[in-house]
C-alpha cells in the first residue's frame, strides 16, 4: 500500500471540526487523522458575555468559526444530532448557535454531519450516559493533551474523535448529513 | 425644523430590514423612511431546494443577507420575536434560520430588534388574528406595490412596516433587542 495513497473509507489524512454550538460558549475542536495517527491541532470555547445582544454573539461566533476553519483548513465538520433541549426557547437558541456556525463552515465548503450524543459518550467511554467529565478526560487520554480540556471544547473534540472513529470501521452505519 | 435634519425619535431617513428566515425560504424586505415618506427598495424570498443539505440552506441564507445589507445598506433589522413552534425539531431549524440570518446582519453592524407577531397584524390590519393574505394585501397597499409579495416577503414588509410605525410612534413601549 502506497505510504500517503488514500486507503478508501479511511483516507490517509482527514481534518475534521467538532463543534458543539451554544450562543455564550461555542466549544470547538480540530483534530487532524495522518497515516492513522491522530492528533488535536486547536480546540477552543467561543465565549460571549451575558451582556451582549444574541445577535452580536451569532456574529461572532460566525467569526470564529471561519477563522478555524481558514487557520487550520477542515474538511468535514461534525456536529451533535438529535439532542435534548428542555423548551423551545431553548431548542431556539441552540438552533441560533448551530445556524451561525454551521452557516460559516458551510459556506467554506466544508461537508457538515451529525451524530448523535448518545453515540459520542459510547465511542468515548463505552456507554451512552458517561458524565461530561468523562468524555473530557477520555478525549484527553485519547488525544495525549497536557489538560484536560473545557467542557465545551471536551465535546467539540470527542465529535471529531468519533467520526474519525466511525470512518475507521468503514462506516458500517452510514453518518447523516446535514 | 431644518429639512433633513433628525427628528429625534423620528429619524429623518431610515432604512430597516424586515427578516423572515425559515430553512427553504426566508423572507426578506428592506423599507425605507425618508421625511414620513416610506417605500420599499427590496423584498424577496431565498429558497433552498428540499434536496439540499440543511448546512447548505444556512450558508446560502448568510450569503443572501449579507448582499441585500450591502446593496441596500439597511443600519437596522428586524425579525419576529416570541412565535410558536409545534415541536422541538421546527424551534431548531427556525432557529438555524435564525442564526444564519442574523450572525451576516449582526456582522454588518446592524442592531437587531424583535417584534412579536401578534403585534405585526395588529398594527398592520387592526388585529392580532389576521390571516396571511390579509397582511400581504396591506401590505401591498401601504407601499402601494403593483403586486400582492409573497406570502414570506410581505411577513418580513411587514415586520419592516410595523418597526418604522413603532418608531412614529417615539416608541411608548420600547422594542426587544436581540
């Protein structure tokens, strides 16, 4: 096999963004896959003071987002899918995170897919109702940081783990996109 | 009081767009108020084919508002606030809508305001329970179009409409903003 050739369902090198969206602290994660071996190259929280307008943190959370994906150059983006929101005002807000950055990276090319949480605290820690800690240390252990990551960045980089993970085992159950 | 001076409350020009985002079509109008005298410049409506992917949508929504800001130049923006969603799932892609949308005005530096859509019909057709077509056609008369706009662009006219009326009235209660 051809040192850096594609090897099919597993390409010898994949960059992927985790995002987890939320309008005061989007966590953010890239994680590059070169000849199996894995590594975080940024991780992040996009944090936005209780003082600012909704609209003034979408921006910048748009902001961010492109400056990630112009500084380190991702292909394929991952995000949470199927998740619990407590009211709609919630599931609102949520979703006003996830346009704002998902529109970014869109537009930047990049290919966006869901997976579920249920499915990351599995890949991670091996069932599906791990605490957040857990998957942060997990994501830590996995990724050989120095510190355990911030909650928010934790879940952006256990998405990218678990896709890569998923693209490992030749996709048996094909990733949604959206 | 000179000709185009400001008239406090009542700035002497004033260009607002109206946004009605939704994932396959977002409405949009931009109106403007010169000396009293108000008249469309824009209006239209972004579609996104169902095939698409929803990332798709949201890119093509940030895009289309942030050239309608820079060919219209609009200094405020106005979108429906406290509406009804019949699940979680419709709150989240209204949502998405939404943070596509307002993350391209916001970073344009509009200031963005909220305005209940029971408040819209009232001030557009005298009570807070009319239908669709009753707004488009007041609509349609009070910007005295050729046309009745579609359903999704007379919503955002008239989110537009209601924010300069509100604004006539030197704001007895003060708008959300967002």
């Amino acid at each position: 096999m051809p040192g850096n050739g594609s090897l099919g369902a597993h390409p010898a090198h994949t960059v992927v963004l985790g995002i987890d969206p939320s309008l005061r602290g989007t966590g953010y994660g890239v994680v590059e896959s070169r000849q199996r071996v894995i590594r975080a190259v940024a991780q992040g929280v996009v944090t936005c003071p209780t003082a600012w307008p909704r609209s003034r943190c979408l921006a910048q959370i748009s902001v961010a987002m492109r400056e990630v994906v112009r500084d380190h150059r991702p292909t394929v983006c991952v995000v949470e899918g199927l998740f619990y929101a407590q009211n709609l005002q919630t599931a609102l807000a949520m979703g006003e995170a996830r346009g704002a950055s998902l529109a970014a990276v869109a537009e930047a090319g990049l290919e966006v897919y869901e997976i579920a949480p249920r499915k990351v605290k599995q890949a991670m820690v091996g069932h599906g109702a791990a605490q957040k800690l857990a998957v942060a240390r997990m994501v830590q252990r996995r990724l050989e940081l120095a510190e355990t990551p911030a909650a928010d960045a934790a879940d952006a980089l256990a998405l990218a783990l678990t896709y890569l993970q998923e693209q490992g085992r030749y996709l048996l159950s094909p990733l949604k996109r959206v």
